[in-house]
C-alpha cells in the first residue's frame, strides 16, 4: 500500500533536495514562515539544514502529492523515496505535517505520544553504534535495560523499553569523524510523558557525547 502511495504521488513533487527559491507563496495553512515556528518539535532553521526545505514547502509538496488522503506509513516512505529522506527526518516532517493539517497533537501519534532528541557526536558512526550496541560500553552512560528488536549495524536500533515503549535509534554520518545519533521514543501513554522522555534523552545523549568524545 505505502509503495503504491509513493509512486502515484511520484508526478506532483520535485526531484531536487535542494531548497526551492526563496520567492514562495505565503505560508501553508497551519505554519508559521517566520524562522521559529517549532512543528513536530523541530525549528524552521532545523528543519532546512536537515533536509534542505522548510515546513512551509515541506506542507505544499505533500498536499500536492495528495498526502492529506495518505496513511502516516504512506507519508513516510514517499519522503523516503521520492526524496531521499532519512528514516528519522521522513519521520519527523510527516508528524509535522500532520500536525500543520490537525491529524493529531503536538507530539502525538496514532499509537501514542512521542518524543525526540539528537546529538551530534565528534566520533565515526560506528564508535557511536558500539556505545549502543555493546552492553559494558553502554552501561558508562545508560543504565536502562532494552530488549533489541531491530539491529541494523551502523545505522539503527529498534528496542522496547522496560515500560513497553519502543525507542528507534538512528545513526547517521555527518562527515569525516563525525556523525549524529538521534532518538526517537513512541508509545508514550500521556502527553506528560514527552517533557520527562524529551530530557531524558536529551541528558543520556550528553552523556554519550562526553564519554566518547573524551
């Protein structure tokens, strides 16, 4: 189903990544074009470095393509395919545009409530999955126990935390010696949840950072 989506929908977006030209139209319904507009938790200055467009154009592309009509699945694997998005970014700007177009809360999702955090980490992709990955190296900086579901070396994890949740980690190479880990955690019961996960992450991922940039 989310294979037929992203072929259809294949004639209405733009083959390019790179940022469209700066003389848009106003700002999509729901999305604010002012610089500081947070929508899926993410800023409009994060979201361009991230994946070289900004809400605005991120919503026009998808309600070109019929996205309004598409599963959230259906969403996130035509921004993969069709623009090359990363698994955690195609994420990110479907739950923004969802949320732009009132499908859902801030931070919630269809099977819960969800957070995120990222860092960047002066080490090589694979010292920062090896922190992940090996039990003695990971219990220096997070004591939490999982359960692996999904292991891609390098690239990502799927695991179940202790209260069921699931947290999706994403390894991604930002040049020579460098790369960033970002975290996602889905299933929260409770918008509450998100301000307590959201820190959580954000403090263990500070952690990471100094043990293995030390």
């Amino acid at each position: 189903m989310a294979k037929k989506a992203g072929t259809t929908a294949t004639k209405s977006a733009p083959k390019s990544r790179k940022a469209p030209d700066a003389a848009g139209k106003g700002a999509a319904d729901g999305v604010e074009a002012n610089g500081v507009d947070k929508t899926a938790g993410i800023t409009e200055e994060a979201v361009k470095k991230g994946t070289g467009r900004g809400w605005e154009d991120w919503c026009r592309i998808l309600d070109d393509a019929g996205a309004e009509v598409m599963t959230h699945k259906e969403i996130a694997v035509f921004l993969t395919e069709r623009d090359g998005l990363s698994a955690w970014w195609a994420q990110m700007v479907t739950v923004g545009y969802e949320q732009a177009r009132g499908r859902r809360e801030p931070n919630q999702a269809a099977t819960g409530y969800q957070t995120s955090a990222s860092r960047v980490i002066e080490v090589p992709v694979s010292r920062a999955y090896r922190a992940w990955a090996d039990t003695r190296t990971r219990k220096r900086w997070l004591m939490t126990p999982f359960t692996v579901r999904v292991a891609n070396r390098d690239k990502n994890l799927r695991v179940t935390w202790p209260d069921q949740t699931f947290v999706d980690v994403y390894f991604t190479p930002k040049g020579e010696g460098k790369c960033q880990v970002a975290v996602q955690q889905r299933k929260l019961k409770a918008s509450g949840d998100v301000t307590k996960a959201k820190k959580f992450w954000a403090d263990h991922l500070e952690q990471l950072r100094a043990l293995l940039e030390e």
